[in-house]
C-alpha cells in the first residue's frame, strides 16, 4: 500500500478517530523509513498533534482479540488543491 501526503488514517485502538499524513521521511540513526501524521481529533492529546512512527509498523500487522487486524487503516484521501 503506497502511503501519501493528505491521506486520512484510522488507528486500531480507536477506529472513529482520525489521522492524516502530513509526509514521509526517513529516520536521521537509521535511514528507515518513517510516516508523519497528525492527529485530527481532540482528546489526551491537543488536536493536531504530530506523530512519526516507522513505516513498517505504520502498515504492519497487530492482534486485537484474537484477530490479526492492521494497525492503521486508510479511510479516505484528501483532495490537494
């Protein structure tokens, strides 16, 4: 799955709120590749906080109840004027 800048993400632990990618990077120790992406919701957390996490966890896969279910899930993708 190709990850782009605008995309709205949705996290496992909590599916109704919403990411969205802001850009791709790379780690500066590692030279892995990262996703930047903010929150849009309002909670434990200001809205708009900003978050990096390695692009293979982005994608990867995790257990919920049993279950192997994506971390994130891609809901929709903004139109970029």
């Amino acid at each position: 799955m190709e990850i782009k800048a605008g995309q709205i993400w949705s996290h496992y632990k909590r599916p109704s709120q919403r990411y969205e990618i802001i850009a791709l990077g790379k780690d500066s120790d590692t030279l892995e590749e990262v996703v930047i992406y903010k929150a849009l919701y309002q909670g434990e957390f200001k809205f708009g906080q900003t978050w990096s996490r390695k692009k293979d966890e982005f994608l990867g896969i995790t257990t919920k109840d049993g279950k192997e279910i994506n971390r994130f899930e891609l809901i929709e993708e903004l139109v970029k004027k």
